[in-house]
C-alpha cells in the first residue's frame, strides 16, 4: 500500500500491547497514537538549523508506538520533509516498518524557498513561482504565502518528491489566515474554495489522502477578529465542492496550558445556532481534531509548575513537560504533536504511553477561570 490504512494502523499498535489502552484512538479510518511527532523549528535563520537532522528523533518514534510524523513544506526549507525520507526509507529497506503503518501529514501554503537559503530570496519567488506561473505577484501575501491552486499542487507534488512517497495521507492548507488583513473575508472564502478544489483533484490523483486546515489562531479568535475563520464556512465550502464524500476531515490548532481556547472558548457556530469550543465543533462537524504546540515551543517552562497540575494529570513523578504533553493529550484531540530533535527527548516523552490520559474532570478542574481572551 502507498498510504496509511486502518489495517496498517492496527497492525502497527499491536505491536505495543504494554501501553496504555487509551493510548491509540480511532477516528473511524486510522488509528493514530495520542502523540505524534513534528518536525518544525523555530528561527529558521539560525545556523543550528542547517546542522539538525531529524532522520534520528524519526526512526526512534516509530520503534517507540509514535507512528504520527507531522511536517511542512517550509520548515527548515523543505529539510525536515527530506530528513523523514531518509528515516523511512532506511526502516522500510530494513522490514522494519510498512508504508500503511505510517501516517504521513505535511503542509502548503507557505513559500518554502529552498535549502540552502538563497541569497536572494526574493529572486527565487520571482523565478520559481511567479515566473513559472503558479502564482501572480498579487496571490503571494507580504512576500511569504500563497493559495492560487497552481502553487498549492506544486506544493504538493513537491512535497511528495521531498518525502519520496506516493502518498501524503493528510494534507493541511497552511495557516491561511495569515492572508487575513490584506485581503477581504469573500475574496479568503473564495481562495479556500479554490484550493479545495484542487484538493479534491489530488484526492482522485490518488496524491492525497484526505485533507485539512492547520491554522495558529484563525479557529481560535473572537468572530469579529480580522483572521477569524469560521469552521462552518469551511465546511460548507467542502460539502459544495466535494459533496458529502469529500475530503476535508481533520483541523490542526495549538492546544496547551497557556492556550486552552480549543477546549474551553465558545467562538464557533455550528448548525444548531449555538456556539461550541472549536473541539466540540469539529465533533459536531464530524472533523478529526488535532493539537499542535503542546509545549508552547517551551515558552511554557520560564517557571516550575504548580505541584497541582501534577497531581491532576497524573505525572507528579515526571517532568513538567511530561504534565504539559498529558494535558495536551487529554482534552478531545485524537492526538498531539510534539517536535524532538534528540532522541532521547522521544524516548522522554513515549513513558506517557504507559499512563492512562487525564479525566475529564481533572481536565475540568485545571481548566475551570481558564478562558481566552
């Protein structure tokens, strides 16, 4: 198979039977580990980020139960996609793993120039995409994101050079609202209708498995915020251009103890008139929710947490990073998506695999004065 299935998925757990049994969830098509590991980093300027390479934090997920690898198009110049190819391929040659047993997701929409960093960066836009004919001048928002369905297919079809697969089984659009503010609301709605068009085509090119939104705060704002996006727009531009089989299944947003919105803020409206936390919403929407930056990018760790988060989630023993990830986990997302470089940092983090998610009402009690504002 060229893609991850629910026999592969399966297949995959079984090999883990001392974890915890809430450790995989199902969301009717994949089973998917409640962690998953990224491969974003931060400052991509900093020289650090030509001498990384994630091939080993990779390979060490997917021998631990982590069969989830999340990436992009644009992190780190299109490296963190190629260093997940050398990974895999060394485990599938060695009959370690098998494609279907992965889940692969990765991004477009933002413009990824390449590795090394051009010394002109600006000269690579204008050769590579305007001049090629992905895009106009006017379709690439302040020099960095794009959506014309030209440049989202190269993107794609990039991508799966980059991850040398047939296959990338969940395939965000980017962040769009970072288009937000220098374009109007109809002229947005229009442009995510354009791109998933095109992602129903790369449905049926057999290209794409299924396909989302990955957004930072476009799910999370006040509806009347410059980069709101409505989850029930996006939806019924779905249902119009893919009937009621498309393929818009899965929405990716931060969720962590600083930023509990998706959990506990009532921003979206869902069918009934009523408005839900955007968890709940994609529950009502039959969306697979999952969470991204559990950690804050360790903006979460300027202090020692309060002895009370331990004890609620269950890590008293562990590290406060282990309390951060369990909470993570523990709210309704069908996973969540840390990034390692280190090895040992994936090992660190898998002992969450033993201990069973946090309750509801411990989830509850952490979460109660928490509201975004």
């Amino acid at each position: 198979m060229a893609h991850a299935t629910k026999e592969g998925t399966f297949s995959y757990l079984k090999r883990f039977g001392k974890y915890s049994k809430d450790f995989y969830r199902f969301n009717g098509e994949l089973f998917f580990p409640s962690l998953g590991i990224g491969t974003y980093k931060p400052e991509p300027y900093k020289e650090d980020n030509y001498v990384i390479n994630y091939a080993e934090a990779i390979k060490t997920a997917l021998r631990n139960g982590i069969n989830l690898i999340d990436t992009a198009i644009n992190y780190r110049y299109q490296m963190s996609e190629r260093e997940i190819a050398e990974a895999l391929n060394e485990m599938l040659l060695a009959g370690e793993i098998r494609r279907e047993e992965v889940i692969i997701a990765s991004k477009a929409g933002f413009v990824p120039l390449d590795f090394p960093f051009p010394n002109n960066p600006y000269g690579w836009i204008q050769e590579n995409i305007i001049k090629s004919s992905l895009a106009t001048a006017e379709e690439i928002i302040i020099d960095q994101h794009c959506m014309s369905p030209a440049y989202l297919r190269w993107s794609c079809e990039q991508s799966l050079k980059n991850l040398e697969i047939d296959t990338i089984d969940i395939f965000f659009l980017h962040n769009p609202e970072t288009q937000l503010g220098y374009i109007d609301h109809e002229t947005f709605y229009t442009r995510v209708e354009a791109a998933f068009e095109l992602f129903e085509l790369l449905r049926n090119e057999g290209k794409i498995g299924s396909y989302g939104i990955a957004a930072w705060n476009g799910f999370l704002y006040e509806e009347d915020h410059t980069e709101y996006i409505s989850l029930a727009k996006v939806v019924r531009i779905a249902e119009k251009v893919g009937g009621e089989n498309h393929g818009f299944k899965y929405i990716q947003s931060p969720f962590n103890l600083a930023k509990p919105h998706a959990y506990g803020y009532t921003n979206q409206q869902c069918e009934d008139g009523k408005y839900y936390p955007l968890m709940q919403a994609c529950m009502n929407f039959g969306l697979t929710y999952m969470g991204s930056s559990p950690l804050l990018q360790k903006n979460l760790f300027k202090r020692p947490f309060s002895p009370k988060i331990g004890e609620l989630m269950n890590t008293s023993d562990l590290s406060d990073i282990a309390s951060a990830l369990q909470f993570a986990r523990s709210a309704g997302a069908i996973t969540t998506i840390f990034g390692a470089v280190d090895p040992s940092h994936v090992r660190d983090n898998t002992i969450l695999a033993y201990i069973p998610a946090a309750s509801s009402a411990a989830m509850n009690s952490l979460m109660e004065d928490s509201y975004a504002v």
